[in-house]
C-alpha cells in the first residue's frame, strides 16, 4: 500500500536535510572553498551510496542501470550539480546571498514548465496557489534574513544550492566597482542559471528513473547523477588548476568532517529523498516544498547560532507553511 502523500513527505524531508546540510557546508567551505568541496562532498556521497545500494539492492554500483537512465540522469547530474551550482556559487561572488536567493525562488514555477514541456504534467488551481504562496513566503523570510553585503560576509544564515549545498560564494574575489553594472547583470544571469540547473535537474531525474513498477531505484539513480556531477567538477577543477586546492582539503580534517555530515544530509539522503518525492507528485510540487529550506533553517540558526529572527521572518514562515499545506490538499 502506497503512502499518502509520499512525494510531498520526501520533498518536505529534501528541504529539511538540505537545511542540515547548508550549515555544515558553510562551516566546511569557509576552510577549503566551494570548487574544492564540491569534488570532496560528491566523491564522499558516492561512497555513502555505494555502501546503501549493496546493502539494499545487493549492487554496490548502478551498473544494471538501462542507457536510458544513465543518459538522462548523468545529464540531470550535469544540470543540476555542475551547471547549477557553478552559477549560483558565482551568483554569490557577483550579486550576493540576498539576490541570488530570491533568483532561486524562480525553480518551482521553471520545475513546473520544464514537467509540462518534457512529462506533460499539469498543475492545478492548488497547485499554483499553492507554490505562489510558498515562493511568496520563502522570498519574504529571505529578505528579512539577509542584507546586501558583501558575498563573503555572514549576512544571514546559509542557504541552499540547487543540490543543498551552502550559500557560500564560488572561489574567486568580488568585482571591481568600476564594473558594478557589468558584475550584476552576470550575477542575475547565473542567479537564473542556478534556478534552471535546480529545476532542471530535478525534471531531468523524473525522465531517467521512469515511473510506476518499472522506476529505477532513487538511490541507484542518485549514484549515477552524483557521479555525473563529480565528472564535471574534475573537469572544472583540471581546467582551473585546482587540484593543489583540493589535495589541501583532503588534509584538513575539521573540514572533511563538516563535509562528510554535509555529504550525509546533501547529495546523499536529500537528493535521494528529491528524487523519491518527483517519483510521487508533481514536478512543480516537489520544487517548492524543497524550496522551503531557508525557512527550515530559522529555527535551526536560533537553536545553534541564538540568531535573532524579525517579523519579517516569522510571517514569511507562516506564509510559506501555508502554501506547503495547500500542496498536501
């Protein structure tokens, strides 16, 4: 017997480790960097993946995977790892945590055209209001809980990447004033290109594994997009020099560890859990309930970090909780 309301649990548990896995990652990145973490954190979710798929399928790699599922979930882990996450690390550098965290406000209603376009999916009068309401909330909880410094700076709590990875800013410096205009034009340009590689991605993920009894397993299919993934950071890494980089982050242990718990919550239980919920409800569905993430982190940056949280927070909160009801109607 099938569990009710199984793709909005999966997604709602998405965000919640994604919350998770934002602060570890912001702990891990400001040691070694984002390109540098991007490689260890994958290479290190493979290993978690490795280990569950023997456990639980007796496969220890997704080699039983058809060609049709490696071509369209390695081009999934392309999108939404490597493209995504690319343009929204260097949307960080060039406009700033507030910025490009409402830029990705826009992956819901792109999940939701790219499912049409590709599955013929289509959402309904809850749906939409439902997303509106949850985009509304989480944009408005983003503005109360940032400000427009400096990319670098701890403006706000972390927030998460198309793949639950941190808000920490590509490796590179901030552009020189002379080329403010310049710099934010391409901010919002990779900001944009950051929501299409989430919903992307996530779209991507839901053509690879199929759908009903015939659907490859999400933790088989997760192994094949997270080493697609890892594939196009070597390749970003050979082509920027920065193995130096990622040998010294092996050598640091504080920040292996964040990674590794990072890891756990991120590509590894998250992203396994995204794929779960797109197997289970709509496209657009699943996006904005993993797109409540920000949210989920105010309480935990209240617990941890004794954070102070405004009204602007609380009632972009609420607000958002009220469309993610919607969803579950």
């Amino acid at each position: 017997m099938a569990l009710p309301y199984a793709g909005q649990l999966a997604a709602l548990g998405t965000a919640s480790c994604w919350a998770c896995s934002s602060l570890a990652f912001e702990a891990a990145g400001r040691r070694v960097g984002a390109l540098s973490l991007n490689v260890v954190r994958l290479a290190i979710a493979f290993a978690f993946l490795t280990v569950t798929g023997l456990a639980l399928r007796g496969h220890p790699l997704p080699l039983d995977a058809s060609a049709h599922a490696w071509l369209w979930l390695g081009v999934s882990g392309l999108v939404g790892f490597t493209f995504g996450d690319f343009c929204l690390f260097r949307a960080f550098v060039l406009v700033g945590p507030r910025l490009s965290m409402l830029m990705m406000a826009l992956a819901p209603p792109l999940a939701g055209v790219i499912g049409w376009l590709l599955l013929g999916e289509r959402l309904g009068r809850l749906d939409f209001a439902g997303m509106a309401l949850t985009v509304a909330g989480v944009s408005w909880a983003v503005l109360e809980r940032t400000s427009p410094g400096p990319a670098h700076g701890p403006a706000g709590a972390p927030g998460p990447t198309p793949e639950g990875e941190p808000a920490a800013a590509f490796d590179g410096a901030a552009p020189p004033a002379r080329s403010a205009r310049a710099a934010r034009a391409a901010g919002i340009a990779f900001g944009l290109g950051g929501a299409l590689g989430q919903a992307g991605g996530l779209v991507l993920s839901k053509v690879g594994m199929g759908a009903g009894a015939g659907a490859y397993h999400p933790v088989a299919a997760t192994q094949v997009r997270v080493l697609a993934g890892l594939a196009g950071f070597v390749v970003v890494a050979s082509a920027v020099g920065w193995w130096p980089r990622v040998a010294s982050a092996l050598r640091d242990l504080p920040a292996l560890g964040w990674a590794s718990l990072g890891a756990f919550f991120g590509p590894f239980v998250g992203v396994t859990l995204s794929l779960v919920a797109v197997q289970h409800t709509l496209a657009g569905v699943a996006a904005s309930l993993m797109a409540t993430t920000p949210v989920l982190i105010i309480p935990l940056v209240v617990l941890l970090r004794r954070e102070r949280v405004g009204l602007g927070g609380i009632a972009g909160a609420a607000l958002a909780v009220a469309g993610v009801a919607l969803l579950f109607l």
